[in-house]
C-alpha cells in the first residue's frame, strides 16, 4: 500500500497578509479556508456523507493542493526577496502534489499498486527541495548568526527526531517487509520528517526561539506535515489506519500554511546572537532529554536511529559548551583588556600603569633602574573650547600614536585621563632622551593654537622606592615644571601688550580720534562676549580684535579714507584689502595669530555678501560677528564729520532691521540686553 493517501485538514483563521493586497490572493486564500472548512467538518461529522465522499476526498483535495503550490509560486515570482528559497518549496509543495495526483487518477483505481511506485519518488522528492528552500532562507535571514545558535538548534532537533524516532521507528520497522525497495522507502519517509523537525528546531533557535509570523506559519506546516506522517505510518503499521479520516486532512492544511507563510512580511533579517535565559535553558533542556533517552536504553532497547540522534544531540550540545567555554574566555581577556586601556586612545590607562610600576620597583632590586615621567598638556583647555569637544579628542588621539611611536621599543606609554600622559621607561634603559622626545611628540602647533606639555620626571628607585611616592612625587614635579611655564606665559603676555601698544599707537598716529573708537569697540565687545559665556581667554583675544580690527587701514590712502563722495570700483576694491592687509601685519607676531583671524572676518556679513571671504552665518567666527556689530553700533551712536550721532535706542533699531542680513539676530539681542541702549551718548566728532 502507497505510503501517501488522500488528505485535508481545517485550517486556522487566516493570518493578515503581509505586502500584497492583491483581490487575486486575498480570495485564493479564501478558498482554501472555505475547502479546508468543508472537507475537515466532512472528515470528523459526516457533511453530506456518503454522497460527498468522492468529492470531498478528490476534488477539494486536490484543489487545496494545486491552489497553495500556485500560490507559493506566485509570491516567488512576484517578489525579489528569497526568490530562490520560494522556488525551491513551491517545488517541494508541487512534488508532493503531483504525488498525490498520481495516486489519485491511477494508483487509487489499480487493484494491487505497485510499491514503491511513481507516486513515492514525487512524495520523496518533497523532501530535498525543502531542505534547500529552507537552507537559503535560512542563510538570508541569519547570515551573521554565530555557531552557538546552530548547535541549540541542532541539540532540540536532533533529541525531537530522537523521541520521534523511539515512538515511531519500532513500528515502522516491524511492518516493513518485501523487497529492499519497499523497505528502504517505508524507512525513507520518517527519516525525512525526522529532518525536518532539525530543520524547525534550528530556524527557532536563529531567531532566539522568538520567531516571526513566517517563521511561524512555516514550522506550523512543516510540522503537521511531520505529525501526519508519523501518525499515518504507526496507524498503518498498527493496522489502524481509516481512510477519508481526520487525519488524511492535515496533509493539504499544511501545504495551505505553507504557502500562508510564503505571503507573510519578511522577519527583518537578524545580524547579532539573541540573548537571554530561554536561549540557555531549552537547549540544556533538551540535552537532558537526550541524555535520559540513552539513560533508558537500559530499560528498554532503542533503535540505532534514536541513539545516534540521542548521540548526535549530546554532541552538539558538548560543543556548544566548549564553544561557550571559548567565547567566556575571549570575553574575559577582552574585559581584562577594556579595564586595562583608555578608550579613546587605546593606550594604557592608569590601572596598566599601577601593575607595570609595581612590576618595575620589583625589577629595581636587581639593580635595574626605571625613569617614570608625568606630562600633562598646556593649552589644551583653550583648544578644547576654540575648536569642540571633538576635534579636542582627535588631537589626544594623534597625540597617542605620535607618543605610542615615540617610546615604542623602549618603554611604555599611557594616558591618565583628561590631558595627563605618562611614560615609564624600564631595564635599566636610559630615560633622559626617551622623556625629551616624548615631550616633543606631545605638542602640536596650528593657525591659532599652541599646544605643549609640562613634564615631570621621577627615577626609581633613586627618587622613589613605592607606587605611590613614585606617583606623586612625578605629579609634583610635572606641577612645578608648568607654574614655571606660567612664569613663562606671563612674561608671554607682556609681550603680546606692548605689541599691541605699538600698533596702536600707529593707528593714532594715522588718526588720532579713531583710538576712542577702537577703544569703545573693544569694550563693548567684551561686554556681549561675557552673554555669550566666553572664558578669560577668549575675551581676551576678543578685545583685542576689537581694538585692533581697523589695523589695515593704515596701508589705504588718505583720499580714500577721507574721500566725501562715493568710492569708485577699484577704491572699493583697495579698502575691502584692509582686513587682510591686518591679518598679515598681526601674523607677523606668532602671540597675535588668533587675534588676526577675527579681524579678517571681522567685515563678514551674515548673508553671505560681506568681505574678504564671503562667509555667510555660523561659518563667520563669533567673535568676529560680535566685533562686526559693536562696530556699527559704536558708529551709529557717535558723532562724526559726515554723520550726526544717533541715539542709543534709535541705533539698536538699526542693528534689528539688518538681522537676518548684515548680522545675526541673535547678536543683536545680545547688543540690546547688554544694556546698551541706556549707555549714554558720544558727541565727540570724528572722521
């Protein structure tokens, strides 16, 4: 007798469908619920029994059939995602198909089929078309899965086919008799459902046992197709077996989910392991399971199908230990790693340091001695507020490799936190030139920023003969080292000043009432930085921009300074060169370089058609934007030659009107709460 008989099933509610809302689908599927409906309540309460039998058994389970392999064709046709994984099942659902049509119109009306027949060959062939078809999809949707998900999935299948295979094969084996054929295609079904019961366990597994509405759908198909096997092959081998039964109805219903599943939304596609105690407790489970199958063995015999799937659970799931073993390991050296080095720029961090300093006190016993050097960085605060956060933490990074180069092969080196460096020098090595040229690797220069670094050196065990004198004897010689670059930048700072008075003292000379200009500029300036929450420092380059934005002037002619009517095209031309005319005069002075990049674009506007560059909004510095309003308004409330002076309020209105053009409105409202408008008038002329 045929392994396959005529069969269908109820299924359940239809799931929503997931992309295509297409009438064509939407009332396929419709149909299949409706048959599956009809044929199930004929199978369990008689509907229209005897006179239906035929067309129940026949027609409707046939056309369940061929509407879901049409069905899961079409969406592999219709959509480019998995196409080849969709093919391959529509395959596997039309081979079996086609197995049950060839029973159907021939073998059902012979009086003695043969066995194996044509039938079994197509019932057969379901099999390896939707181990691919799985396989791929699968791979698509898992592709970065680790190895350990597999291997939970392998202990749960293989211990399911186990059990399986300790209920089911005993009787499939009794009853098998005939040629080798015949004996090999009875043994040929179970084993094929066995395998896909592995395939179910392992897709659940990839998806960390939470699998989506396709995944779902399609182990529910696969696996009432497992179940009605395994039932038909124990009823037949039991003698048991009612044709035109509940049973025979579970075949077509599972072909139905199947293509159900094929119309679902793709799960979206996993790229990291699931993790969580139900991914540590089902596979242990299991394995357990497994463990007590062979247990029993001595109970009662089992077949050598279920031991070798009992074995190969156990296995799998002594190799997921060992490879839970490895990663523990991989995780630890990493951790040990991560508490061991600074984040940002992968060198050791202060807890490295602590164990290499102990290791090199012990080392000084031998007669070996250690140099041990503090840095911390000068003048990366004011770096760190001129340019962010992030380009500050791209020039530690540079800093660290340059460093790591430096003293590579001759000692170690490591970052403290913030901007503290350190370097030890260990063996008996020589420290002098390692330390000098850490220092120089430390430092970096730029338009407008310098940074260096104050050091300070400590010998052990000359100097120190413990971790924590050693520590804080370098941190206060590297402390020492930077009050004495503080002398340094005082003297730095006077010398920025004279500059500054002499400069100032030739745009007097050139025009004597232009210094109380420049000088009001310069405080009014300082007075919005301080709204704007400028530091000490930036205030201090801001005033200075203020008083010195007009330096380029003094290269322009007086009949163009003067001049009463309007300006000709090439005069326009010379005096817009005025900010950079100033620029190169106070870069000539390495002190006042961030100075001469306000007062280049200290003549910008905020539209973008100001000079010499054309900036337009937050690409404008802000200090240049503040020195660009205080000047207008400095102007406006002044009395000049050409010019009668204007009231505080009435030159505020002004600088409103241009927000949005000539300048920022949020600088304007700066100007306005900085108390402006009641400072009181200028009446001196000016020119």
């Amino acid at each position: 007798m045929s392994y396959v008989v005529q069969r269908s099933l109820p299924v359940p509610e239809p799931v929503p469908f997931s992309v295509s809302k297409s009438r064509a689908v939407v009332a396929a599927f419709a149909v299949i619920g409706v048959a599956t409906a009809f044929s199930a309540t004929h199978a369990a309460f008689g509907l229209g029994a005897p006179g239906l039998d035929g067309f129940s058994d026949q027609w409707v389970y046939t056309s369940i059939e061929f509407l879901a392999v049409g069905l899961c064709a079409a969406r592999a046709l219709r959509r480019r995602a998995d196409r080849g994984a969709w093919l391959l099942i529509s395959a596997a659902l039309l081979a079996w198909t086609g197995g049950d049509l060839v029973w159907t119109l021939w073998l059902d009306n012979v009086a003695n089929p043969p066995y194996p027949s044509l039938a079994d060959a197509l019932y057969l062939g379901f099999y390896p078309a939707m181990y691919v078809g799985l396989t791929l999809l699968m791979r698509s949707h898992f592709r970065h899965i680790g190895v350990g998900l597999w291997l939970d999935g392998l202990v749960v299948g293989l211990t399911l086919a186990a059990l399986g295979a300790d209920l089911i094969f005993p009787a499939v084996l009794q009853a098998s008799t005939g040629s080798a054929a015949a004996v090999g295609v009875n043994l040929a079904y179970p084993f094929g459902d066995f395998l896909l019961l592995v395939f179910i366990a392992v897709g659940f597994a990839l998806s960390g046992w939470r699998p989506g509405r396709q995944w779902l759908l399609l182990a529910l198909g696969l696996a009432l197709t497992a179940t009605a096997d395994m039932i038909y092959v124990y009823q037949v081998a039991n003698e048991t077996y009612l044709e035109g039964g509940i049973l025979d109805t579970m075949w077509p219903a599972s072909l139905a989910l199947l293509a159900l599943a094929a119309w679902q939304l793709n799960s979206p596609k996993m790229t990291s392991n699931v993790t969580g105690r139900h991914t540590i407790v089902l596979p242990a489970a299991f394995a357990l399971i497994a463990l007590a199958l062979l247990v029993s063995a001595s109970l009662h015999p089992l077949t050598r199908l279920s031991v070798g799937l009992a074995t190969g659970a156990l296995l799998a799931a002594g190799a997921r230990a060992g490879l839970t073993y490895l990663e523990n390991v991989r995780l630890l050296k990493r951790e040990t790693r991560d508490a061991m080095t600074d984040a940002l720029t992968q060198l050791g961090n202060r807890r490295q340091l602590m164990n290499d300093l102990d290791g090199a006190l012990h080392h000084t016993r031998s007669g070996l001695t250690s140099t041990l050097a503090f840095f911390d960085l000068d003048g990366f605060k004011r770096y760190n507020d001129s340019f962010g956060h992030g380009a500050g933490d791209a020039l530690l990074v540079r800093l660290s490799k340059a460093l790591r180069a430096t003293v590579e092969g001759r000692g170690e080196a490591y970052r403290l936190g913030g901007d503290e460096f350190c370097v030890l020098v260990t063996d008996g090595l020589p420290g002098d030139a390692v330390v000098a040229a850490a220092q120089e690797a430390l430092a970096e220069h730029g338009s407008g920023f310098s940074v260096t670094a104050s050091c300070g050196v400590v010998i052990l065990p000359d100097d120190a003969d413990s971790v924590s004198v050693a520590l804080n004897l370098a941190d206060e010689r590297m402390y020492a080292d930077k009050a004495s670059a503080g002398r340094s930048n005082r003297a730095r700072a006077q010398t920025i000043l004279m500059q500054q008075s002499v400069l100032m003292q030739l745009l007097t000379e050139r025009e004597p009432t232009l210094r109380e200009h420049l000088c009001d500029v310069g405080s009014l300036a300082i007075e919005i930085g301080r709204r704007f929450d400028l530091n000490s420092e930036q205030l201090d380059e801001l005033r200075r921009a203020a008083e010195l934005h007009d330096l380029g002037k003094l290269a322009v002619p007086d009949q163009i300074l003067n001049k009463p009517g309007p300006l000709s095209d090439g005069e326009w031309h010379l005096m817009r060169q005025h900010t950079i005319i100033g620029e190169r005069i106070l870069n000539a002075a390495p002190a006042l370089r961030p100075v001469a990049r306000l007062v280049r674009s200290s003549h910008e506007r905020w539209d973008g058609e100001g000079y010499p560059d054309r900036l337009a909004g937050r690409a404008i510095p802000l200090g240049s934007r503040i020195i660009a309003a205080c000047d207008a308004y400095d102007a406006m409330v002044s009395e000049r030659s050409y010019d009668a002076a204007r009231s505080p309020a009435v030159a505020l209105a002004e600088l409103r009107r241009h927000a949005g053009s000539q300048f920022d409105a949020g600088d304007c409202e700066k100007v306005a709460a900085g108390g402006l408008a009641t400072a009181p008038d200028r009446r001196s002329p000016r020119r």
